[in-house]
C-alpha cells in the first residue's frame, strides 16, 4: 500500500507491504533515497493503546492516537505529528487542488479555549507569525500566529466566543 | 492530633497532604469540581465532597463552599496546600473565626508578605539586603526616570501585587521606560485589580535561590537550607535542584542565618520560603520575595534533609514546638526535580486531554508526585503540571544521571508532555557546570529547535504507517461483510419464496 505523509515540515513516501511472516517498510523523504526496512511479525504486538516492534535492535511501544490523516504518534516521552495519505484520500485531494500533499488553508482551535481578542480583518493581508487572535485555555494567554503569508478570507470567531478543539478560527484565500 | 483535615486543593498537591494525613492516623476529606471527578485524589481520600463547576471561582477558589464542606464533614483544620487561597489572608481569617485551623501561616504574615512593596520594607528593617530600588510607589514618569537614573539601567519595573511573572517589564533603555510604566501598570490592573508599581535594578546574570524556613507558635525559626530554582521559562520554574551547584558555603550560612532572622522579625509560623536574587559573578544576594505557604518544589528539600514537611505542618498547626533543632539540619547528598507539564515543549502551548498509557520512573531513590494514571484527564481550566519526578543521589553528577534515567522511563501519551525539552536541559553543558542563570531556557534552550533529536523520524513513520495500513484494511474487509449481507438477503428471500 502507497503512501504520502507529513512530519516537521517534510514530505514523505511510504511503501508498507505486509506478508504472512513480515512487514516490509520502505521510506522515502523529498530529495533522499528510499530507505527500506523488514520487520518479522514474531517482534510486532498489539497492545492496550499501542503497538510494539522492534526496529534498529531496539524495542519500542508506540501509542498512535488519530485516525484517517491525522495522527499524533507517542513513544519514548517524545511524539510527532504525522499527516498520512493513502492512495484513495490523495486521490480526494488531488480532485479538490491542484494536486500533491494538501496545504491548510484553515486555522482551526488546536484545543478548547476562549477568544479573548481578535486582530484578524477579513480582506487583509498577514505575514507569515503574525498574530491572529488570543485565546485563553490553561490559566494563560496563547497568541496564534500566521503559519503563512496569506490573505485571510473569513473570521469564523469573535471576542468571547468558547471554542472546543477542531473548530475552524480563521479561513485564508487559497494560495497560489 | 486532628480527627480530619481538609485539603482545599486539586492534583499532586492534594495528594502530597493526604498522604501526609494518612501517615498520621488523620481522616482527610477532598472537595473537587466537576472537571476532577476522576481525578487520583478524590480517589485516595477517605471522604469526598463535590464544591462546583470546573472554574475554579466557583470551586477551589470558593471559600464559603469548603467552610461548608468542613463543616459538613466535621474536619477540624485545612491544608490550603499551594496556589488557590494558600496566600488568601481572607481565607485565614474566615476559618479563624468559625474555629477552624488554617494549616499555614497566621493572616497578619500572608497580609505582611502578600504586598511586595512592604515586603521590601519590613525586609530592610530586618537587615535583609534588598534589591536597589525605589523607596516606595512609583506614579509618575518623572518619578521613574529619576529612579532609574539613580540606581542605573537596567531596571524592571514590578506591580506590587503582581506574581508569577505577570505585571513586570524590563526596561534597558530610557527612551523606554514611559511606556514600560504604562504597561506594567495596565497589567497590574487588569490581573491583580492594583496598578501599584515600584522598580528595582536589573539583576543581570541571575540565579533564583530560595531558602526553606520553618517557625512555630512558641517562636523558634529554622531555616532548612536552600533550593536553586533558575531553570524557568517565563518566570515559571521547570527544575529545581538542592544543594544550589554555585553558592559558596559561608554566603549559604549567611543566607539561612538572614532568612531566620526576618522570619522572626516578623513573627512567622508554619512553612516559608524567601526567594532571593544571587548575582553569580559577584555573590551577592537580595531579597526578592516571600512565599507564605509550602512551595511546589518542597520534595527536594525533603530528600536532602531527611524532614517531612507536610507532617511538620501539621505539626505545628497543632501548636506543638517544630520537632528539630537548627543543628540537627543537614544537607546529605543532592536532589533533583523535574516538573512534568502537559505542554509542547517547544511553543510551551497547553495540551489538555486524556492520558492513554502512562509509566511512572521507579527503581532506587525515586520519587514522584503526580496524579496521572491511564484514562485520567488533564483538564484545561487549571494549572498544566502533571507529575513532579524527583531523585536523590549522593552526588551532583550521580542525580544528573539518575535523573536521566527517571526521564527515560517517563511515558505519557495521549497528550503532549516536556519531557523532551527537560531530557535536553539535562544534557546541555551549561546545566551541567551548574552556573546557568534564570535566562538559560529562554536563551539557549527555546532558540534550539533540535529537542526531538532523542526518537527518529523514521520510526514514528512506521509506526504511523502501519496504523493506517491496518485502518484500511479494516475498511475494506466491513465492505466485504456489506456483500455478504447482501448475499444472506437475497437467499432469505429465495428461501421464502
């Protein structure tokens, strides 16, 4: 099965083929080589919330939380975020845009909070960190910036709202 | 000895107290709101009693609801434990008067330390060297540019009843400071409702070190050595460790002697501790604040001098006289604490939610204080830490290393944790040789986006990988089923016909 994923910045491609014995792993990472690495079944088990496998000699217990393209992947007190595409889902995307991995043009709530201030004009244009609005969650102040240069579209919030996680904040014009 | 004791507190704190309680023979009754349900110190007391919704006005914060529970549940005194009304003097006062025990200082010491600016005043008359400032308030610019001037930039600029870092500002040029006044003051105002303000000089390359006292009601004071709090990020402390690595023996005398001494000037009773200000080129120290309640870090303390500080609270809120003398205090060996939060270690943003898996570090000289357990929630509406991982060792560099094999042991998932950005600062040189400054974490550590070096990219994207494999394959067989059924249908119907 063919994949194409996001981590830290960086597209990938996966191949992930599965035999009786073995799972067989092949990674690619732009402007790198293919990488490829077998995993015998005898080493990989199901767990409570986890998966283990042994990769580089050495055990690990990954805890993947998410589900359909995004995921968040636990293990060793670190994690990564990881968007994956299988082939149906970059078929979808690629009939929507204009092809290759989506870019977000929505800035949704990365958890609950309230909007205590907006600086976000409809129609105006804002830099790459530019702040866009303030929301309180956790006794403190959090500014969310700009990921990119962008001309936002529409405000979905205003002061005082409560948002829960997922919610869409801000929409930008599709970018070139 | 108290029947029961209150804890009017949430999470690893409230906990540390009812254990403290439970060593003593003492009931302990928990309050909780409505976010804490299942939270581990609801679970561990002998008594629970629900006080509200999750916001903590209406909850931990309420103090006619937890005299209510009190009385309800017969206990005698309360823990207020830290943070919440710990440093309430209207709290103290309400449980005086219904007769209730305030586990923790009297209200005239709260009120005497709540306000900074006096603080700074009764602390000179009791010969605490304080930082250069100005003598009182400060209102106008004309006012402030001549302070300024006199003691010499750079200056902060701090609300008298600001705290946690808010309501301050630094100001390193002149031509900033009109608008620096403006800001600390608007600040003060709106999070502490006084736009009071006074400056102070500047401290450059400065290590927050902070000393542990203890006084009782018969008016002995000890003071139990120091802690060295400088790995913070935003005035907020991330480790903590005792012996400090940088203070010479005689000046940590002087410090303790000093620390006594204005405790007793002031009467003080229960758990305290001054925070002072060390400037690690010159050695020398100013007073820089009073803490009227048991400190988040005060497990440190206790793995150095072998004393339970808890149980030594309820000590003397009993009224007995404190069980050790100064001389019987000795610092053996060195701790460390880490304090886990549920943050992203790099923009620190809070990661609230639901623990899946959740390992705590054990094995020798380990401890940890926290309430996280596989399926509990870290609410959003309250403070981000989850668990307090401190090890003793004989020695500095036996802690650093034990400390980091606590840490590899640590695993939270479900939510985001700092445990890469504390593996990090137990690594970096500068940590090592023991003279970082409260600026450290800002200036090398948040700069260096290279804290997820510890796990490689690579294996994150199998494990991803496969998952996704394994949720399409899932899809793809329930559509075999879906054809199935549609076969068993079809032979129904046949079959009746």
């Amino acid at each position: 099965m063919y994949f194409q994923a996001e981590q830290k910045g960086i597209k990938w491609e996966i191949n992930v083929n599965e035999t009786r014995t073995h799972w067989s792993i092949s990674l690619k990472p732009e402007t790198k080589d293919w990488s490829h690495y077998e995993m015998p079944k005898s080493s990989f088990l199901e767990l409570d919330n986890a998966i283990s496998f042994i990769h580089n000699n050495s055990s690990y217990v990954f805890d993947v939380v998410g589900s359909g393209t995004d995921y968040t992947v636990y293990a060793r007190g670190s994690y990564r975020v990881i968007k994956i595409f299988n082939d149906e889902m970059l078929l979808h995307e690629s009939l929507k845009q204009d092809g290759g991995l989506v870019g977000s043009d929505k800035l949704s709530a990365g958890m609950p909070g309230k909007i205590t201030k907006v600086f976000a004009e409809e129609g105006k244009e804002v830099k790459k960190d530019q702040p866009l609005l303030i929301m309180e969650a956790m006794k403190m102040e959090n500014e969310i910036r700009s990921p990119k240069a962008a001309l936002i579209k529409k405000v979905f919030v205003k002061e005082g709202d409560v948002v829960e996680s997922g919610a869409a904040l801000i929409s930008f014009e599709k970018s070139k | 000895m108290f029947k029961k004791i209150l804890v009017a507190n949430r999470g690893e704190i409230a906990l540390r107290v009812i254990r403290a309680c439970r060593e003593l023979g003492i009931g302990s009754v928990a309050v909780y709101s409505d976010a804490d349900r299942n939270s581990l110190h609801v679970a561990l007391a002998d008594e629970a009693y629900h006080i509200g919704p999750t916001p903590s006005k209406e909850s931990y914060l309420n103090i006619a609801k937890i005299i209510d529970v009190c009385k309800k549940a017969g206990a005698e005194a309360v823990h207020p434990g830290y943070g919440f009304l710990s440093e309430n003097e209207d709290f103290a006062r309400a449980l005086k008067k219904e007769n209730l025990v305030f586990i923790g200082p009297t209200p005239e010491n709260i009120e005497a330390m709540g306000d900074k600016l006096n603080a700074r005043k009764i602390m000179q008359e009791a010969g605490v060297p304080i930082v250069p400032g100005s003598p009182g308030p400060v209102t106008t610019e004309e006012e402030a540019t001549k302070v300024a001037q006199k003691i010499g930039l750079p200056v902060i600029i701090k609300a008298s009843s600001g705290g946690g870092g808010k309501g301050m500002r630094i100001v390193h040029k002149i031509e900033d400071l009109p608008s620096a006044l403006r800001a600390a003051k608007s600040e003060g105002l709106n999070f502490f409702k006084d736009d009071t303000v006074y400056i102070e000089r500047y401290i450059g390359n400065p290590k927050h070190i902070e000393i542990q006292i203890f006084g009782d009601s018969q008016g002995n004071v000890v003071h139990l050595y120091e802690r060295e709090c400088s790995i913070q990020r935003r005035h907020q402390k991330v480790i903590e460790e005792s012996p400090s690595p940088s203070l010479p023996p005689e000046i940590r005398e002087k410090m303790g002697e000093i620390s006594v001494r204005a405790a007793k000037a002031i009467g003080y009773i229960g758990a305290g501790t001054f925070e002072f200000i060390f400037d690690n080129k010159t050695k020398d120290f100013f007073f820089m604040e009073m803490n009227t309640r048991l400190q988040v870090e005060h497990p440190i303390t206790e793995m150095v001098t072998g004393i339970d500080l808890v149980r030594e609270q309820i000590f003397v809120a009993l009224g007995r006289p404190l069980s050790f003398k100064q001389s019987e205090i000795k610092q053996t060996g060195h701790s460390i604490e880490c304090r886990i939060c549920a943050e992203d270690p790099v923009t620190f943003i809070p990661s609230p939610g639901t623990i899946r898996r959740c390992r705590n570090p054990q094995g020798p000289f380990i401890r940890v204080d926290g309430y996280a357990y596989p399926g509990s929630t870290v609410p959003m509406e309250y403070d981000p830490m989850i668990a307090k991982v401190i090890v003793w060792g004989d020695n500095r560099e036996v802690c650093i290393q034990r400390m980091k094999r606590a840490l590899l042991e640590t695993n939270m998932t479900g939510i985001k944790t700092n445990i890469v950005l504390l593996r990090t600062i137990l690594q970096h040189p500068t940590f090592i040789d023991g003279h970082y400054t409260t600026q450290f974490v800002e200036k090398e550590i948040s700069v260096n986006p290279d804290i997820f070096r510890f796990v490689l990219d690579e294996s994150f994207l199998i494990a991803a990988a496969i998952t996704a494999y394994n949720d399409r394959k899932s899809k793809d067989t329930s559509r075999l089923k879906i054809t199935t059924r549609w076969k068993d249908m079809a032979r129904l119907k046949g079959l009746r016909n």
